[in-house]
C-alpha cells in the first residue's frame, strides 16, 4: 500500500491523513489507496468512525494535480475522473460515520472529498472552493451534485458557476459545515464527535446512515417503508437487545458491531 494516505486507529476510529505534500493533491495513486484504504477498514468491525486530514498545516487537499490534465488528453481525463468517482463514493459508503477535520485549503477535489464525508468540521483560517471552471474543468468526483444537496442550488451555483471561494464561517452560516473549530484544533474535534458516535449502536448507525443518504434518491413513501423493515432488521442483531437491556438496567451499553 502508498503511503499518499496514512491510517491510524484509535480504538474504534481510524484517522485517514492525505499525505501528498506540499498541498496533498490527488493523484491516480493517492484515489486507489483511498478506495483500498476505506474498503479494508469498511471489513474491519472494529472501525466505526473515521476521520479525514490533511498533512502539514496549510493544506486539507488542493484537489487534483491539474499538470495530468495539461495536454488535454480525454483518455488521462477519463480514467482519473472513474478514479476520482469510486475513491469518492467508496468514502460516502461506509458504513459507519466519517468526519472531514479540514484543517486547511479545500478546494476542488479536496473539497470534494469533505463533500463525501458525512460530517465536516473546518478550522477557522480554512478557505473552500469549487474552482474547476476557472481552469476549463468542471468538479466530476460529486461536486456539483453533493455540494447541491448540502447546500442549496443557489449557493453550488454562486460556488461553482461564480468561482466563489468561502471561509470557515461563510461554510457554516450556509451549512457547508457543521463545525467551525480554532486552527490547529479540526482533529481533536473531530475524534471528540467520533466518541460521540462511539455511544451509539455501531448496527443501528449503519441502518440509519442508510436510510438518512437513501433519501436522495428515493421517493418519502419508499423511504417510510424502508424505514420500517430496517427497523425491524435490527431484532436480528445482538446491538439491539445490549441496548435496550443496557437502558433498563441503568449502566452503559457494551456494543459487538454484530
């Protein structure tokens, strides 16, 4: 495996560092180990969170390395921009709840990547931007049709059709970001949050996050009766009666991922 992305785990979270100095753009190597990387611990029963950041202090990710694309070949174009696309909603899939600690520049492909993650915490000297257009691209790993969804129209267009770039605070108040932390601070919050989730049933986190990214795609009547049926899933598993018994018997939930 590249080293383009370090992991660490921390008892049930693991903390993914892009580590493509000096901006960590990515690159077909860095995408692929993303993808390994994400699949393997998405296996591992033990991971129930991750958390995503940037190497350094300048930089969450600077997006795509644009000197691949300098001799507009549409063969080079093509496969990163499949890479880009699997790396990315390969992230968005895992099961349990990933957290972008963006502790620096996120712009383009760097911000998609914050984009794939379920929850994003910026620092506040962080600076987000889609800016593909002004180069003659266009964001093709979610961009435009994450950063709508989170958004709004209004403000994916004013991003991406008007370049405009935001600080922390402008993220926040447009609900780009959940979070605003001090500078050097974006981890530190970021695993506070993932022990959040750590008091929740890991198996009842999976179905909900499901249920929670399904509505997208599908239509309110479908998704109450999902809604139901993974409800009633969740007798099957050994999560659901540790924390129902746990409640009565007044102590702390012991959760198997099982």
């Amino acid at each position: 495996m590249s080293d383009a992305i370090r992991v660490e785990k921390h008892g049930h979270v693991a903390v993914l560092t892009m580590n493509n100095p000096l901006a960590n753009t990515w690159t077909a190597d860095s995408l692929s180990t993303l993808a390994e990387t994400v699949t393997r611990l998405n296996a591992d029963r033990g991971i129930w969170s991750l958390v995503l950041i940037g190497a350094g202090d300048k930089f969450f990710s600077a997006g795509a390395d644009l000197k691949l694309f300098a001799d507009g070949d549409r063969s080079v174009a093509r496969d990163m921009a499949r890479l880009f696309g699997q790396a990315f909603e390969t992230l968005s899939a895992f099961r349990g709840v990933s957290i972008a600690a963006i502790n620096g520049y996120a712009m383009g492909g760097g911000l998609e990547v914050a984009l794939a993650c379920d929850l994003r915490i910026a620092e506040q000297q962080a600076q987000l931007a889609l800016p593909e257009a002004k180069v003659g691209l266009l964001p093709c790993a979610g961009g435009t049709q994450n950063l709508t969804w989170l958004v709004g129209e209004g403000w994916a267009k004013r991003m991406i059709l008007c370049g405009e770039r935001l600080n922390a605070e402008q993220a926040l108040a447009i609900g780009l970001v959940e979070e605003v932390a001090p500078r050097g601070q974006a981890r530190e919050r970021a695993l506070a949050l993932a022990e959040q989730v750590a008091e929740q049933s890991p198996t009842s986190v999976a179905a909900c996050k499901q249920l929670i990214q399904s509505a997208r795609c599908r239509p309110l009547q479908q998704g109450y009766i999902l809604e139901r049926e993974l409800f009633v899933d969740l007798f099957h598993t050994e999560d659901q009666k540790e924390g129902v018994n746990a409640f009565l018997e007044k102590r702390k939930a012991e959760w198997k991922n099982r």
